[in-house]
C-alpha cells in the first residue's frame, strides 16, 4: 500500500505542474506587461526546468516508495515462520518442566530450568541451548516413581532441533529488517530530494503569478510552511480541486 506521505506529495506536485501547463498563456501574458518579452521569456523558462525537475524527483519517490512496500511485502512469511518455531519450542520447553517435575522431583526441576519458558524468541533459544547442555553434562537423579524415566538423549536433540530452527528463522527476520531499512533509507532520501525540488519551483511558480498580478493563481500554488512537499492550499484550507484550479 503506497505511503499517505508520498501520495499527498504526488498529489501537490500534480496538481502544481497542471496548473502551470492550463495558466501558462495567462502567467506569459501577465510576465510580459511587468517583465517584457525577454523577461517573461526568460522566467517561464526556468519555471519549465524547476517543473521538470519536480517531476523526475516525483517519480523517483514513488519509485522509491513502491520498492519499500514490496520489500515490507516479504516480511510476513519471514515472521509467521519465526513464530511458529518459538511456540513449538516453548511448548517443548513447558512440557518438559513438567515432566521433570513429575518425575524427578522440584529439585530436579530447579537444577535444570533457570526461569519459565520466555515469550520473546532471542531469549527463549538461549534457554533452551542451555537446557540442553545442563541436560546433557548432569544426569537425572533416580526417578520418584519406579519405571519412570526420560530419554534426556533424544529431548536433547529435540531442543537442539527446535533452537537452531528458532534461529534460522529470527535471522531470515533479521535480514529482512536490514533490507526494509535499506529501502527505507532510499525511500526517505527520495523524499527530501522531492521536497527540495518542490518547494524550490512552488515557490518560484507562487513569485511568477504574483508578478503577473495572478493573486489567485499565486495562493493555489503557494508552498506550504508547516509540510513539506505540498501545497498551501491543500494543508491548511479546503482541498483543492484540479478542476477548479485548472
């Protein structure tokens, strides 16, 4: 889904070039009383390299904004894998405590878990890696009920498995991450560039009309002070229509 920040600038912009392709004849006619011929010349054409200007940052934006929201398009998959392996670990986790705890006893219970099964998945890897070696380097006292026991062999392996599958999938998120913020930075390092470009030929386009004594046409362009990127009009008064503006 494209960005509310981009799209509000995409629309300023627009609607700031269309103005200046529908008024051109009247803000060349208005230059020329105040400027002269060569003047209002002149000044159009500048207006024209500024507006083409604004329409290459433009589109590089919205270049820019639409590789970011495909990129945060992979995310999903990427998380939904990281938590299906955390609950299937905890779960191992909290089935096992109370295995132990049935079996073997609360001392049991205590050498061998640190703390309750975490819900954040970096920590809750750590602990079951460090229940594993605990696991693997103590033995387990005799069981509390003849016949009992537990293959700590195989429940080893099992969170072995469900740790390195845990941290398989938060480095896929993790790597996702970096390559959102890299297309982020693209993303805001577009934007700047657009609202550099924009508030340079809003403001030149506001200048002209006002020269050309096109008060009206001067406010419809007019940049806004409090956001970049867009127009006056559109921030701090009614939206504008293109039609009427036009």
């Amino acid at each position: 889904m494209a960005s509310k920040m981009v799209t509000d600038r995409q629309k300023s912009a627009s609607l700031a070039l269309a103005i200046l392709d529908a008024q051109g004849a009247r803000l060349r006619s208005g230059l020329r009383a105040e400027l002269g011929e060569a003047g209002a010349d002149a000044g159009l054409a500048y207006l024209s390299t500024l507006a083409s200007r604004v329409a290459e940052a433009r589109d590089g934006m919205i270049d820019a904004d639409e590789a970011h929201e495909a990129e945060l398009g992979d995310d999903p998959g990427a998380r939904e894998a990281r938590d299906v392996a955390t609950a299937t670990l905890r779960e191992r986790l909290v089935t096992l405590r109370e295995i132990v705890r049935g079996v073997y006893g609360p001392l049991a219970e205590r050498a061998l878990f640190s703390g309750s099964a975490s819900p954040d998945p970096v920590v809750l890897a750590r602990q079951a890696g460090e229940v594993a070696a605990r696991l693997e380097s103590n033995p387990l006292p005799p069981p509390r009920v003849t016949g009992a026991t537990v293959d700590a062999a195989a429940i080893v392996q099992q969170l072995r498995e469900g740790r390195d599958t845990l941290e398989a999938a938060l480095e896929v998120v993790a790597r996702e991450a970096r390559e959102a913020q890299v297309t982020l930075t693209a993303k805001t390092g577009a934007m700047a560039t657009y609202d550099r470009a924009f508030t340079h030929f809003a403001s030149s386009l506001f200048t002209a009309f006002e020269r050309a004594d096109e008060p009206e046409l001067a406010a419809r362009v007019r940049p806004s002070s409090r956001r970049p990127g867009r127009l006056d009009a559109e921030v701090e008064g009614p939206p504008a229509s293109p039609v009427a503006a036009l």
